[in-house]
C-alpha cells in the first residue's frame, strides 16, 4: 500500500438497490426489505410506502444507516419488546460496515410466542439473509479533477479519458461544453500521477489536470 492509498480516508459500502427477502420462523413471517436510501426523509418515505402494502401487519421494525461515514443512526422496534428488532438489525449493518441504507422488516405474527432470544435471531438474520442477496457498491475517496481542451481535441481526449478511468478506478463524473470542453473526474489519490501522465501523453503536454477537493466514487 502506497503513502496516498494509507492516507485516503475509508468509506462505507452501500448496496445498489432494493432487494426483499421471507423468513418463516414458527409459522410467523418476517419479510425484510434493504433499501438504499440518500437521506432519513427518503427512508421515511420508504418505511411508509411498506406500512402502506403490508397494513395489517402487526408490526414493521426499522434500522437506517445515512451518511458518507454512517453518521446518522436509528431503529424501532415498532411495538416488539425492547431491543429484540430494531437494534438487531441496526447490529447487522453496522457489522457490514453499511450505509445510505434503510431496512424493514415486517411481521406477520403465526401465533407461536418466539421469546425475546428468538426475535433477536429471526430479525437480525432475516435483515442479513436480504443483504446476502444485494449487489454492493463499494465506496472510496477520490480527488475531483477538471481537464479543459479546446472542442477540437474533445472527441479525442473523450474516448483517452473514458478507457483511462475504466482501468484505473476512477469515475467521469461530467463532461461540459462552454468556451472550451472541460473533463470531471473522480481519480483516486494513488492515481493522480497516473492521469496527469496519461493526459500530457495524450495531447503533447499542452494540457494540465486541475486538482480540486476530495470526493466520495462509488462503484
């Protein structure tokens, strides 16, 4: 590991899109559901779309995790005794270093008593039994960086840059055309050199990448 990849701040993951999963545990039904969510608003607006489909459930525990480093933090447990929903599944994220992720898990009481012991397992795993099944996106700092080429060069340079990132773990997040054509990419710390390189390579040294703050990538 180089001086830049040890100094690069770590991100938690996240997970792509929404995925449901059934646990049945003595005839009663958990359905989970993991979804990604950019705010506590929009996972409330998730929680309430869930108690909306499935309204006669009995109950409709929750964990969230929202934040670039996980910041932002909560569970229910929506009528269950006291610690045996909610924060078993809030554990399970936390364990999977998750965030920008909301999960629900719905329960359809089968008229067995489970104990506190049983809860604590048929929610926390049927949380992880969903997320088992999520494509993840992993996160990771990365240095915004502009390239600005006169439009002549800018179909060139697009198609150098677009193989560039796809090789070296880097993004592109936008390119834009006003007085002259200008790059966005999201490059990794360790990778900087690379591009600076790759582009004087490209147009003769007559351009230079301009460094900007850093960034979360996600891919």
């Amino acid at each position: 590991m180089g001086a830049a990849d040890a100094a690069a701040p770590r991100y938690p993951s996240t997970i792509a899109a929404p995925v449901e999963h059934e646990l049945v545990v003595k005839k009663s039904r958990f359905l989970a559901l993991v979804h990604p969510v950019s705010s506590v608003p929009e996972a409330d607006e998730v929680v309430a779309a869930v108690r909306k489909r499935s309204w006669d459930a009995r109950h409709h525990c929750v964990a969230l995790v929202v934040g670039p480093h996980a910041e932002q933090q909560r569970s229910t447990d929506d009528g269950e005794p006291s610690g045996t929903a909610g924060v078993p599944m809030l554990e399970v994220l936390r364990r999977r270093e998750l965030t920008d992720v909301v999960a629900v898990v719905t329960r359809y009481f089968g008229g067995i008593l489970l104990g506190a012991g049983g809860l604590v397992r048929a929610y926390s795993t049927a949380t992880s039994e969903a997320l088992d099944l999520a494509r993840l996106v992993r996160r990771s700092a990365a240095t915004r960086v502009t390239v600005d080429v006169p439009h002549a060069d800018a179909g060139r340079l697009h198609g150098v840059l677009r193989d560039w990132v796809g090789s070296h773990d880097a993004g592109l997040a936008d390119v834009a055309y006003g007085a002259a054509a200008r790059f966005t990419l999201l490059v990794p710390p360790a990778e900087l050199d690379a591009l600076d390189a790759a582009v004087a390579a490209a147009t003769s040294g007559s351009v230079q990448p301009e460094r900007g703050g850093t960034e979360v990538l996600s891919r």
